[in-house]
C-alpha cells in the first residue's frame, strides 16, 4: 500500500530534523555535527529523487469513440 502521503510525510519528518541539527552545529561546531548534518541533507535529497522517479504518471481523459452501426 504504498500511498503517496506518507511517502511525503517522510521526507517531511525527515527534513524536519535539518534545522535542529544546524541549531546545534552553530552552538557546538565539530566534524561530527556537519557529518550528521551533511547526511541528513543526502537522505532527504535522495528521498525526494526516488519520490520524483516513481511518481505516477498523470494520464489525460480523453473521449471514447464509440462505433455505431
């Protein structure tokens, strides 16, 4: 049941974190900090790649032709 919302709300709650971890990278610098930090932003971006490569494709109405006869 792969539903289209809760693909989105995990890349939202996962780009959540972003700023927090930029809050504590600016209090407490260090490598580790920016590590996480720089993974966080590689996940939410590969998330959003993979959300783009699957999405369905939208497919126009059009009119039926009936035969008569």
């Amino acid at each position: 049941m792969q539903q289209r919302w809760a693909e989105l709300l995990m890349i939202f709650a996962t780009a959540s974190l972003i700023p927090l971890e930029i809050r504590h990278l600016w209090h407490r610098p260090g490598l580790v900090g920016a590590v996480i930090l720089l993974v966080n932003c590689f996940i939410v971006w590969f998330l959003y790649r993979v959300l783009n490569a699957t999405r369905p494709t939208r497919t126009s109405r059009s009119p039926r032709l009936v035969e008569t006869l």
